[in-house]
C-alpha cells in the first residue's frame, strides 16, 4: 500500500507489511536521472538498457503491529491503518504516533456457544469524515463491520456464500461494498440494508484483487475533467487469468476481459497517459510562470533603482547649473558697482 504526503513537492510514502506482523513505512530520498544513471554506469563500464528515473527510499518507521499479518487498509486521511490475519482480530493503528489505537474483538457466540477463531483475509475502510469504519472479511464467509466509537464488536454481521472472503472494496458513497471470494463470486454488500444486492458475472476462479475506476472519486484529478462521464468501473483479477471490467451501476454489466497467462493477485487503475501528459505541463508551466515572475520582480527593482540613479543624477545636475549661475550673478554685481565707482 502507498501514500502521498501534501502536493508534488512533498515525498512520496510507501507502506509495506509482512506475513509476520511488521509494518514498515518508507519515504522517498532522491531521484536519480537517466543520465546521470548511464554516466556511472558508463564509469564502470557496464550498460543498462530503459528509461526513467531511479527512486531511492530510506526507512522512517518500523513497527510490530500484529503477530500475523494477512490484509491491510489504510485510510482515505492516509493516517491509519487496519491490519488483520490467522489467529489476530482487526487492529487500528496511528501512522502518526506509531501506537495501536483500536483492538476488536469477535462476533458473538452462536447458540451453542461456539466462537469462530480469528482470521482475517480481507479488510477496507468505509469513505467516512470520520475514518472510524472498518469492512473486514474472514475464512469462515463471513463480513464483519466495526464501528470504532461504538465498541469492540463488529455492529454488523453478515454470513455469506461457502468460501473465503478474497477482497473488499467500498463505493466512494460508502453505501456499498463489493465482495469477492475464493468461489469467483463478486457482490455488493448494501450497508443500509445489510443484505448482498448485485451479483458481476464472469468470473470462473478465485477473485484475488479488486479496484473501483476513482475517476469519481472526489480526491481524484480526474473527477473535475471529461474523463468523470460514464458509468463507475470496476477491475478484478484471480486465478483464472483473466482480467475483466464490469459496469457497478444499475445492470452491472461486464465490459470484457484479457487473459493474461498468468495467475493473477493484483490490479490497479492508472492514470491515462494523456491526463498525466496534462498535470505535467501543468507542473511545468506553473514553474515557468513563477520564474518568469521572479525574473519580472527583479526586473522591475533594478528599473526602479535605475530611475532613482536617474533623478539622484538629474538633481545634482540642476544644483550644478544654479550654483553657476549665482556665481556669475555675483561677479555681474561685482562688475556694476566697479563701473558705477569709476
């Protein structure tokens, strides 16, 4: 999982969990150009075929945050996270102050008195101002959600299918999340009604990664342009190879598929080339318009300083002439009164 801090200037953050329970959070040291890459290569006498920029990243944090890690989430303020796994309940923890802020505990006895044991396979926060709800999803097909002010328990619980929950992911709304599971079914869950409604056809193996389009979602760039027209996307990947897309609105109807040979065990959206084209010289001509008005700044001061020389020169020039001319003044009086005594 990664995350960025404040506009482009600022680091890049990436966060990374392993199997045994440690969260690492790195940040961005340096990049190194292409050219300055094939320079020391060049040195040592190697090469090296590509393009683009070498990243460097230096590791700020490192934490224990459970015993076994098996999904994670971080939150839309990019301040939390949600861990879960064999045997460990979902934990909350700050990014910030590095410490566990919230441990939950199981859903209730059954009437016989028996407790699933813990583990966790899928988890997501709910779009929510306040970041205090957590969808999470365990091996026994069942959807628990938290609601962090309101106690340890899940406040929701909803049995689903005969397998696995694989992956989560809610709606920018919040009122629906989409579920997959080691069947290959795909289905949202509505919260309101906390019942399963809309079930995406296609797929014949076990779904491992979900991603909603975030065209419309409102942190997105591309939810101000052209690009925020059309239905909500949805992608998923699995084991059966293929990659699909299905329409999550009214319908929700598979746009097609690729089979790509591999088992698949993620999928993420990017941003259209000529989108990032476009921030880019954007990035770039606010640059230019800066410098050109730094340049206009210091342009203006020295035409200012220039004109004050100017006026100082202007002035001292004047004083001259009138002291010239009081000067032949007093010797034209001088004169007179020697014409007027002889």
């Amino acid at each position: 999982s990664s995350s960025s801090s404040g506009g482009s200037s600022s680091p890049l953050e990436l966060i990374s969990a392993t199997v045994s329970g440690t969260v690492r959070l790195h940040r961005q040291q340096q990049q190194l150009q292409q050219q300055e890459r094939e320079h020391s290569l060049g040195e040592q006498g190697g090469s090296e075929q590509g393009s683009g920029n070498v990243q460097a990243w230096d590791e700020v944090a490192a934490f224990q945050a459970s015993p076994n890690i098996g999904c994670m989430a971080l939150d839309a303020s990019q301040s939390h996270i949600a861990v879960g796994g064999d045997g460990c309940h979902l934990r909350v923890w700050s990014l910030d102050k590095k410490q566990e802020v919230f441990r939950a505990k199981g859903g209730k006895p059954s009437r016989c008195g028996l407790v699933d044991l813990p583990h966790l396979t899928a988890a997501t926060f709910l779009p929510d101002p306040s970041n205090q709800l957590v969808v999470v999803g365990t091996i026994k097909h069942k959807l628990w959600m938290y609601d962090l002010r309101a106690g340890k328990r899940p406040q929701i619980e909803i049995e689903w299918g005969d397998a696995r929950v694989t992956a989560l992911v809610a709606d920018p709304d919040g009122q629906r999340v989409w579920a997959a599971n080691g069947s290959g079914r795909i289905e949202g869950v509505d919260m309101r009604a906390r019942a399963m409604r809309g079930c995406l056809k296609g797929p014949a193996g076990s779904i491992r990664a979900l991603a909603l389009h975030p065209r419309h979602s409102s942190s997105c760039p591309s939810a101000s342009s052209g690009l925020s027209d059309g239905p909500p996307l949805m992608a998923s990947a699995g084991l059966d190879r293929f990659l699909r897309v299905h329409s999550t609105s009214a319908g929700q109807q598979a746009l097609g598929k690729v089979y790509l040979k591999q088992q698949l065990t993620g999928v993420a959206w990017l941003r259209p080339p000529a989108e990032a084209a476009g921030v880019a010289d954007e990035e770039e001509l606010a640059e230019e318009q800066e410098q050109d008005g730094e340049a206009d700044q210091q342009q203006a001061v020295r035409d200012g300083q220039q004109q004050q020389g100017g006026a100082s020169s202007k002035a001292k020039e004047h004083k001259k002439k009138g002291e010239k001319h009081t000067k032949k003044g007093e010797k034209g009086g001088k004169g007179k009164s020697k014409k007027q005594r002889h």
